[in-house]
C-alpha cells in the first residue's frame, strides 16, 4: 500500500507542477449566467473596482458607465478611473461570467456589518450590485487582471496598463520564487514517466478485480 501512496502522491506532485497556471475561460455555470444577466439589466449604472488590501500603497481603479466625479490625486497611490461605453461594460461582464468571477463572487456584506475583503495583501474586485471576491497576492492574481486587461481598450485599457504597471516589481520577485523551486520539482516529471506503467498495472489489477466472477452482477441470480 505505501507503494500505492507513494506513487500516488509524485503524480499529483507532477501534475500539479505541469497544470497551467491560468485556466482558460469556460462556459458560465447558471448561477454566474444569472448574475451577469442581473448585471446587464442594469447596465446603465454597472462599474468595476480594483483596490489594493494592504499595507503598501498600489493603485486602485474604477470602471464607471456613468460618468465619474475626479477624485483627488492621493500623495501614496493613484485612483485610476475611466468612463465605459455599455457595450464594454456588456464583454466585462460576459468576460467576468466565464472567467469564474461572477460564480465565486461573494454577496455584500448585511447593513450594520463592517466589510472585511479577507487576508491580505491582496486586490479585491468588486462590480457594482456588491458583488466581490479577493484576488490573492501573487502570479495568479496577475493572471487574472491580465485576463481582464484583454477585454479592455480606450481609456479602460490605459488606466489597467497604469496600474498593472506599479506591480512590475512584486511580479519579479514572485517569477524568481517560482523559478528557485525548479529544481526541485523538475525531478518529478520523470518519476511520473518511471511511474505510469505501475500505475497503469495497479488500475488494470483493480478493474480486473472490481469484475467478479462470470454470470455476477446485478440482474443475476
């Protein structure tokens, strides 16, 4: 059985490390459909924000389809902002619903209780309805406003460069931690290729054994 394990355990391991980092859109659940659909009713008032949770001081950014009041210019971190045309806010949405924001989002907070957006550093994003979700700290969390940098263009697209922008040196230091644990993981890959023919042996022996004897089975007596 600890064979079993083992060679269990480097699979995960390896198809862990071989997983692409950022996963491709797919179809939106219900529940993100149904909220997208809730969103474009309301499409003449939809914004999107990015504000950093943390100590340090990175931009933040609003996505508005109304116009937007000019806020002052902050001595430690810019307020990004740009007007969207509805039919933008239209592809964020469609975007957002694929991407797996609008399915794990979480419902605003009930009136009287303060808003806590979770550990932090982190970006959270928040659409307007109240919906939002922590995006973490880290290469994921880049995946994901890259992601929606895509969908972008004008002034949208512009401010998005902006912020993206100031995280140029934490998104260093995360590419060299994940580069220092190559060598460490690159040795699983082939432990993998050493191990899927007794894989392959343990599967073949359980479903041989998983058959029964000829004439069992259900409907049989």
């Amino acid at each position: 059985m600890w064979k079993i394990a083992l060679l269990f355990g480097i699979m995960v391991l390896a198809m862990a490390h071989t997983a692409r980092a950022e996963a491709p859109a797919t179809q939106p659940t219900t529940q993100a459909t149904e909220r997208a659909e809730t969103l474009k009713k309301d499409i003449k008032t939809f914004s999107l924000q990015l504000f950093y949770w943390g100590e340090e001081n990175y931009d933040r950014l609003v996505l508005s389809v109304p116009p937007l009041v000019e806020r002052e210019r902050n001595a430690f971190f810019d307020w990004r902002q740009a007007q969207i045309t509805e039919d933008q806010a239209k592809k964020i949405i469609d975007y957002l619903a694929s991407e797996g924001f609008l399915e794990g989002a979480k419902m605003p907070e009930p009136p009287g209780r303060p808003f806590s957006p979770g550990p932090r550093p982190a970006y959270v994003l928040s659409v307007s309805g109240g919906l939002w979700e922590n995006l973490g700290w880290g290469l994921p969390m880049l995946q994901r406003l890259d992601g929606l940098r895509k969908v972008l263009d004008g002034d949208a697209a512009t401010q998005m460069d902006l912020l993206r922008e100031r995280l140029i040196w934490p998104q260093k230091e995360w590419e060299a931690a994940a580069l220092a644990v190559q060598p460490a993981i690159k040795p699983m890959d082939g432990l993998l290729k050493k191990a899927r023919p007794a894989l392959a042996a343990i599967q073949g022996r359980q479903g041989t054994d998983c058959q029964g004897a000829p004439g069992e089975g259900p409907g049989t007596s």
